[in-house]
C-alpha cells in the first residue's frame, strides 16, 4: 500500500487551502453560522466549477472519476476552516447513495445536477430516540396504490432546511427498510432547524400525508439497510477527515498564540505544562492523520475497511474533544468567545461526534467484526 501523495494530489490540496483562505476565513465562517441558510449559494457555485461535487462520480454522469481519497484530501481541507457547505450531506451522503443503489434513470438525472451544483440533498434517516441502529428507523411507508404515504418525524437531518430532496430511510410492510426519495418542497413537509452547540444545519422533518410514486425507491424495497450499512462506513472516514483537519487547525491556532501571549514577562509556550499539552495534542493529530490515510486507501483498493471505519471514527470522536479542549484551556477565557477563532472547533467538535455514529456505537460495532472474524 503506497500512502505517498500524487503531484495531482498535492496540487489538489493546495487548490483547495487557497480557495478557503481567500474565500471564507474565520470571519466570514461566524457570520454564515449567523445566517438562516448556514451556507453561501456563492460559494457552493464556486465549488461545483472547481469540479469537488463531481470528483465521486464516473464521467457517463458528469463526474471526474476521482479516487475517494481524493475527497478526503478536499474534506481535510474544509476541517480546517470549519467552512460551512452541504458537502457532505449532498455528495458523500446522497450522492454515493444514488451511486450505489440508484437505477440508470436516477443516476442520470441527479448526479448531473449535483455534480453542476444545482441539487442540494439529505439524508432523513435517524428518529426521535437518536438511534444509529436499523431497529431505531420506525417510519412506515404505507402502500396507496401506486404510491408510498409517509407520516412521521425525522429527527438531526443535515441540511434539510436547504435541500431540494430528501432521501428517507422508512419501512415498507413485509419489505423492510428501504429508501425513498421526496420531493423536499412537498406541502405535506415541514422542515425547522434546530439550534445546535455547533451552529450547523441540522434540522427537525416532519412528513404528514407526504405521497411518493413506488419508482422513486432507490435500489429495490427492502434493501435499503445494506446500502445505508455501506455508504455510513464511507461517511464515517469522510467525516473523520473533516475532524482530521480541524484538529491540524487546532494546534496551528494554539502554537501562534503560546507564542504571543506573555505571562510574568514570557511567551507561555515557554512553560513546561503548556509544551506538554501541545506535544499530547501533536501526537493525538498524528495518530489520527496516519490511521485516516491507511483507510482511505483500504477504500481505493476494494478492501474490507468496515472495522478499520469504525475504529477510525471512535478515535476521532475522542481525539478532536481532546485537542479542542486543550486548545481552549491553553487559550483561556477567549477561548470560549466569538471573538477567538478557537471557540469554533470547540463547538464543532461535539457536534462531529454524533455524526455517523458516537465512539460507543462505532466501539460496538467493531467488537461485532472481530467477534464475528474470530468466534469463540
């Protein structure tokens, strides 16, 4: 496994660090998490013309067909300048939903429109009791015809406030999960953003009498669990990338300024207590960094990276907490001001924990793929 970076790839990240500097640096991150959209169209056309909503898919859609780590690197990237956008929800979500399990017909029309930048979508899976697991998805999807009727309420759902479909995770009886996809206009829905610690677009979806034509089903009835299974191992290493690069941003952040701040007449990065926390905050990046790109590149080469997924994300989970805090502590009292820039990934990183799944869900579903590797 060769885990050097192409020239294209170094390319690739330094595009994408430049195109974040000069277009949304901190300040203007704090006044999009200000906004009631959470996110800038501007930025998002902007995105689509750089080609990072197509790098996923094969070129007969309007894609680049661009290796997965290729979207790490561009996730990594985005961590660091915590730069609020539906990425992830659209593309590496729903898009490499439709791409999985889609019909010809469903691929053709939506990851096109992704792709040009034109589509927004989300995935409306988790419920009111928060569950990752299958059993937690109670919706049901009853037979009308030649139509499914949803009722229900889909609960933290990225993006749904901006979003033009939906991809719902609902039962059909004597079928099994499967996933729907609705328009996110239709009358019968109704869409409020929660306030969350971290200011992101996470959003309450209530569906009354919303109809869906029986072809909108992506995949077949019933097989939705397996494609949802697939895509969140995917989404857990994308996430944990986001979180990769935030904790990067962390310590560059909490390095400037022990070297500024002075207390009894010196820098405080010349103390000893405050060198130890940055050196437990170096070595927790780099486990992190490594362990990122060994998965990636599982991913790329067709390898069985479910547990690995797991595992990466668990840590993650712990290691950006860890990082966010200590940057904090290291700052002070600004730290936890809209003033300071650090205060940002503090917030975030709460948030990043319960997306794809929390460290003790991902510590049990990996003790289940060594148990079930090596029974006893």
């Amino acid at each position: 496994m060769n885990l050097d970076f192409t020239s294209e790839q170094d390319m690739l990240r330094d595009t994408v660090s430049r195109f974040l500097a000069n277009e949304c640096p901190y300040d203007r991150v704090k006044e999009l998490e200000e906004t009631a959209e959470g996110y800038s169209p501007e930025l998002w056309q902007k995105m689509a013309e750089l080609g990072w909503l197509g790098l996923l898919f094969p070129e007969e859609y309007e894609g680049y067909e661009g290796q997965f780590i290729d979207m790490i690197i561009i996730q990594e990237e985005i961590g660091k300048a915590v730069f609020p956008n539906p990425l992830f929800s659209t593309v590496i979500q729903c898009g490499s939903i439709i791409l999985e399990g889609g019909s010809e017909e469903q691929k053709k029309e939506l990851l096109g429109q992704i792709a040009e930048g034109s589509l927004i979508m989300a995935l409306a899976q988790y419920e009111e009791d928060g569950s990752y697991l299958s059993s937690g998805i109670k919706m049901p999807a009853e037979a009308d015809g030649d139509r499914y009727i949803l009722n229900g309420t889909k609960m933290f759902v990225m993006d749904a406030n901006i979003s033009d479909k939906l991809i719902v995770a609902a039962n059909i009886k004597d079928k099994g999960l499967s996933l729907l996809l609705v328009d996110a206009k239709d009358t019968g829905i109704t869409i409020t953003k929660i306030p969350t610690i971290g200011k992101d677009n996470t959003c309450e979806v209530i569906f009354k009498d919303v109809r869906v034509a029986k072809e909108n089903i992506i995949g077949s009835p019933g097989n939705g669990l397996e494609i949802l299974e697939k895509i969140n191992a995917k989404a857990a290493v994308a996430k944990a990338a986001e979180m990769v690069g935030s904790c990067k941003a962390c310590i560059d952040i909490t390095i400037d300024y022990a070297k500024q701040r002075e207390q009894y007449g010196k820098p405080i990065g010349g103390f000893q207590v405050i060198q130890h926390y940055m050196a437990n905050m170096l070595l927790a990046y780099d486990t992190s960094y490594n362990y990122l790109y060994r998965v990636a590149c599982m991913v790329d080469e067709g390898e069985d990276f479910t547990a690995e997924a797991s595992a990466l994300k668990a840590c993650l989970n712990e290691n950006y907490k860890f990082v966010s805090e200590r940057a904090v502590q290291i700052h002070g009292g600004i730290g936890t001001t809209r003033e300071g820039d650090i205060g940002l990934f503090y917030r975030k990183a709460k948030s990043c924990e319960y997306i794809c799944g929390d460290t003790d869900f991902h510590y049990e579903n990996l003790i289940d793929k060594i148990l079930s590797a090596n029974p006893i």
